[in-house]
C-alpha cells in the first residue's frame, strides 16, 4: 500500500518514507558532511597536497558534500517518483553553471584582450 | 486508492493504467512543497550570480587586504561546524513534525534557533572586526563582492530564525493542523538549501584565499 501510494503520487522533497530509518540517514549524512568538511579544511590547510592540485580537490570535495546534503537530508533519490524534482534540480544546476563559468570565461577572456600590448602603448599620444 | 492516485508525474509505471488526463490534481502537500523546492532553486540561481561575481572580482584588491591576509580559517570552521550541527537538528525537527511529537519540535526548533544563531552572530562579529580594520566593503571591489555574497547569505539566515521563531509561535497557537506542518516541512527544506549555498561559500570564499 505505501508503495503503490508514493509511487503514482510523485514524492516532494524533502519526505522520507519510513521514519525509522530516517534518524540513521540524517546520522549518515551528517557524519559524512562533517567529514567531508574537516577533508577540505585539511587539504587547505596541510600543504601536504601538491599545491596546484588543491583547488581541484577542494572543488570535488564541496560537490561531494552537497551531493550528501541533497541525498541525506533533502532526501532526493534518483528513482521514478523524484523524477519531477530531479528535473527541476538538472535544470538548477545547469543555469548555476552558465551563469557562473560563462560569466568567469567572458571577464577572462576581456581581461586578456584589454592587456596593453606594446604596439597599443606607442598609439597612445 | 484510486481516487488518490494524482498529478502529472510522469514515468510512474504504478499509474500507467489510468491516463493523464484522467488523474487528479496533486495533493496540496506535494504542490506546495514542489514550489518551495522551486523557489530555493530560483535561490540559488542567485546565490550563482553572487559567486560569479566574486569568482571575478576575487583578486581586484587595490591594494587593500587580501582574502589571505584577513581570514581566519578555524573561525571559519566552528561558523561551518555551527551552521552543519542545526541543519542536522532541523532533520529532527522535520522527523519529530512527521510524527506529530510537540515537545520534540520545541527542543529541535530551540537547539536549531541557538546554532543558527551562533553563527549568525560569529559572522556579524567577522564583519565588524573586517570594517574596524579598514577593510570595508568600499574599499575594493574584492571586499565589496565578498560583503554582498557572504552578507546576502547571512541575510537568508536571518530570515530563516525569524521564519524558526514564527513557526514555534504557530505550533503553540494553531497546534499542528496540516498548513502548520507544511510551513515546517518547508521551513526545513530552506535551512538544508541555506547549509548547501555555505559550502560553497566556504570553500571558494575562505579556503579558495589561501
């Protein structure tokens, strides 16, 4: 019966759907988190990292820390009753993305062209 | 359960028997918390544009204080630590709302007030302690972008132990009638949103200075 309910109904997030086991999922999320966060902290701080590196590792640590918020507590799950608020979040996702990296790429890409060549300094009066 | 059977999700293969257009509408509870999950996207593309433009204007210091120079990263992690433990909390709040326990609310509500409190209050005294020091928001666009995301964020928290606060009141005046546990359950769904949007504030904003 519980099954057959959810399922057709589509579920909102954020709903569980046993109470029991949901204690344990907030536990699990929220020991990874922590360790999740005391990792990047870490490899910030520790300087055992090889230097150039970190900022990549930092960026996979923060994608996998939120990826445990939205599964532990936001309880998104990839199955067919999610599917409206998978959707939603893909399209979240992908706008966050194009606001983000398209606006670092284009103020990149000005800041290099806007560089005072040589030939551009002698056209100056 | 025929007559629950609803909505215009689709994929579902429990409902390939009756068609779309015969179904019903949604559940309240499942509209209302589909457009909240909506809104805190809508939140986040904000929250995007903020990053982006710190991302930009990240190293435009004019000669001012660098993020290096003037954050502390341990007191960043206890404001990290604060900010995790009340979305852990918050959890329980929502568990002790599905099961209708009232005084579990108010103990869960009470601790998640206090953290997000804490660290409210740690980030306001960071902010002071910056502008004490000459390192305003107008001194340079570095710290003008780094005032507008971390404040704006700040801000959200805010609002949200207003929101916390608010629903207590509701708890204790209209008890826990379906629109009160709604407004709960969403308030939940915006705190766990607000912990996400400050994991990547702390790692691009405090850890990324280094």
């Amino acid at each position: 019966m519980e099954e057959q309910d959810a399922a057709p109904q589509g579920r909102a997030p954020g709903r569980h759907r046993d109470g029991s086991r949901s204690v344990k999922t907030y536990l699990i999320g929220l020991g990874l988190a922590a360790i999740l966060t005391l990792a990047s902290f870490w490899a910030a701080q520790s300087g055992l990292v090889y230097g150039p590196a970190v900022p990549i590792l930092l960026a996979a640590l923060a994608v996998g820390q939120m990826g445990v918020h939205l599964v532990f507590f936001l309880h998104i799950s990839s199955g067919p009753e999610d599917t409206n608020n998978i959707l939603a979040l893909a399209f979240g996702v992908f706008v966050v993305g194009l606001v983000v990296f398209g606006s670092m790429l284009i103020m990149a890409n000005l800041n290099a062209n806007m560089m005072p060549t040589p030939a551009s300094m002698q056209m100056q009066p | 359960m025929i007559a629950a059977v609803a909505s215009g999700t689709p994929g579902e293969e429990d409902a390939g028997d009756i068609p779309l257009s015969q179904r019903g509408p949604a559940s309240t509870e499942i509209v209302a918390r589909f457009g909240f999950w909506l809104f805190l996207l809508s939140d986040i593309v904000i929250f995007a544009a903020l990053f982006a433009a710190y991302a930009v204007l990240a190293k435009e210091t004019a000669g001012g204080p660098s993020g290096a120079q003037l954050f502390d990263r341990t007191y960043t992690l206890i404001e990290t630590a604060c900010l995790l433990a009340s979305s852990f909390t918050c959890g329980m709040m929502s568990l002790a709302v599905e099961r209708r326990q009232g005084l579990a609310i108010y103990l869960w509500a009470g601790i998640t007030f206090a953290l997000g409190l804490a660290f409210v209050l740690m980030e306001f005294f960071e902010f002071l302690g910056m502008v004490a020091q000459g390192a305003g928001p107008t001194h340079s666009a570095f710290l003008s972008a780094f005032f507008t995301l971390v404040g704006t964020h700040g801000l959200h928290v805010t609002v949200g132990l207003c929101w916390l606060a608010v629903m207590a009141a509701q708890v204790a005046t209209l008890g826990l009638r379906p629109m009160v546990m709604r407004r709960l359950l969403c308030f939940g769904l915006f705190w766990h949103a607000l912990d996400i949007v400050w994991i990547g504030v702390f790692t691009i904003v405090y850890l990324g200075a280094g």
